[in-house]
C-alpha cells in the first residue's frame, strides 16, 4: 500500500493547478473602485445620534448587512488563517495575495456605503467590528460540534463551500435591502465571491483526483460540522435565525444551492476510485445529507407557520388603527 501524500507533497502536485487558476482568475475577473458604489451625495452630517428613522432598510435587510459586513471585517484573520494552510510561496502566495486584496474592497464598499447612508448605526457598527476584529477567527472556536480544518485539505474544502455560501448570502441581501445602489454592490460582491468559490473548487476537484479517500474524508469532516465565519459577531445566533427567516440564508438555500451543486460538480457520489476509508466517508455523508434535507422540511413548514401567524398579527393591527 502506497504512503498518503503529506500535506506538503499535496501542495506541490496541486501549484501548476493553483496558477492555472490564478490565470484563469485574472483574466475572468474585473478590478473595480469601492468608491464607485457608494452614493457620496446621500451622505449627511455625522453629529447627529443615530435613529432607526434614518434608515430606509427594513429590520431584516440591516441585520444582514451588518453581519455580512462584520463577516468581511474578519480578514487579517483569514489571510493568516489561509496563508498557514497554503503556503506564501509561488502561484499559492499570488493566490492568497489577490484573494485578500478583491476581499478588502468589500468591507470597504460596504462600511462606506452604509456609513453615507445611515442605513445602520455607525457608532454600533464600529463597535462590532472593533469586537470580531479583535475575537479573531477560527472554525473550531464556534462551539460545540464544530471543528477547526486540521490540513490543507480541510481549509481547502472549508473555502469552497464557504465562498460559495457568501455569495448566496449578500446576493439575497442585496435584494433584501429594496435599494438599487445596495442591489448593484452586493450583486459585484457576490460575483467576487462567486469567482473566488470556483478557484477552490477546482483545487479541490484536483486534490480528489490526487488523494481521494483523504479528501474524502476532509468533505464529509467539514459539511458536517459547518458553520459560517461570523460567530463572534454580537447576538450572532439569534441574527442568524432572523436570517433565515427572512429569506437570506437558511438550511434549504444552504443545501440546494451550496452543498449540493458542489458536491454534482466533484461527482462525489458517481466516484469509483474510493478505498474502504473512502467509501465509509461517502456514505457518512450520504446520511447527513438525508438528515438535513429532513431538518429543511421541518423548517421551511416552521417558517411558514410563523410568516402566516405574523401576517395575521399585522392584520389585527391594522384593522385596530383603522378603527
């Protein structure tokens, strides 16, 4: 039986696919200006205390942009964090490089246009970056059940699906926020996202060709026990649900438009090129995937119990000013 490839070892089979990647990223991507979707001339004098009358958002489309904004906040951490899995050297260290310039531009958009706009409270939003910043950023810190990558092929797989769900994320959000200029930012953040998603995805697609029980295993290890990067961000959890309910993210969009488009595009149930390990995996996986599309079920009929109960509040309400 021939040794596992070390991570190392992983790491120079997989740089010709990584500066493929790059190139490919580079010519498929398009630079642009944060300052270009901010609306300057909404912007109003910043003495005044914050109120929510200020913002044309709904309560649901600020929660949203703070947590995606918080979220984006966390980059020092996530350069460390991917930089000690990779590696700073050749077509890697051109990677995690660029990677971080294209994420910086978000917070910066973002921060700027909700600053100008008063969308949100500035002092707070200062706040909770000041907070997340400084809590830093590791998967296994998120509590229990969660774990944090041990390899590089675990961070590797971690980046797709996360990438990905980011995308999903400020594109609703964007939509949520009932406002062009929002709509058309979020939209070019979630197309970075969307880029930065298929860089790792094809990386990983390489490294299952390489090394197929173990990144197998890093698969089945990661999904199971995901969570997104923003779980030191102030009334996290409870957000989180708010979230969902909303329409932003939740299990089902997480399923259908994260999880399994990915897993169709690595072929991970078509695969024949699995040992025993491998194979245990796979079916590992299988089962947590039945779980939760049964756990979705279960909440799409939760969610629509609730809007239909709130629905019937608003309606009592209204008819009471009415009268």
């Amino acid at each position: 039986m021939s040794r596992p490839m070390t991570d190392l070892e992983l790491l120079r089979e997989l740089e010709p696919v990584a500066e493929a990647g790059m190139n490919q990223h580079l010519a498929t991507t398009r630079d642009w200006n944060p300052h270009d979707y901010v609306p300057w001339s909404q912007g109003t004098a910043v003495d005044r205390p914050w109120t929510p009358e200020q913002s044309a958002f709904s309560e649901i489309a600020r929660i949203a942009m703070i947590t995606n904004l918080l979220t984006e906040d966390n980059l020092p951490s996530y350069h460390r964090a991917i930089a000690e899995h990779f590696s700073l050297d050749d077509a890697w260290g051109a990677w995690v490089n660029r990677w971080t310039v294209e994420e910086n531009r978000h917070g910066i958009a973002l921060r700027d246009y909700l600053v100008v706009t008063r969308a949100v409270d500035p002092d707070a939003l200062e706040r909770g970056r000041l907070q997340q910043v400084t809590a830093g950023f590791s998967p296994g810190q998120q509590g229990q059940g969660s774990v944090a990558p041990e390899s590089m092929l675990d961070a590797l797989v971690y980046v797709t699906f996360q990438e990905l769900a980011t995308r999903v994320s400020h594109r609703n959000t964007g939509r949520a926020c009932n406002e062009s200029v929002a709509d058309v930012l979020l939209k070019r953040v979630a197309a970075d996202e969307n880029l930065h998603m298929i860089f790792y995805r094809g990386l990983a697609a390489a490294a299952l060709d390489l090394a197929p029980d173990r990144a197998m295993h890093s698969i089945c290890r990661i999904l199971v026990n995901f969570q997104m990067p923003g779980f030191s961000i102030p009334d996290f959890r409870r957000n989180a649900v708010k979230i969902a309910v909303g329409g932003i993210y939740d299990l089902r969009q997480h399923l259908d438009e994260v999880v399994l488009p990915v897993l169709r595009y690595w072929r991970i149930f078509e695969r024949d090129d699995f040992t025993g390990a491998g194979e245990r995996s796979r079916d590992e996986l299988a089962e947590f995937i039945a779980r939760m599309e049964d756990e979705a079920a279960k909440f799409e009929l939760s969610k629509a119990r609730y809007l239909e109960r709130d629905a019937m509040r608003a309606e009592r309400a209204a008819v009471k000013l009415g009268r």
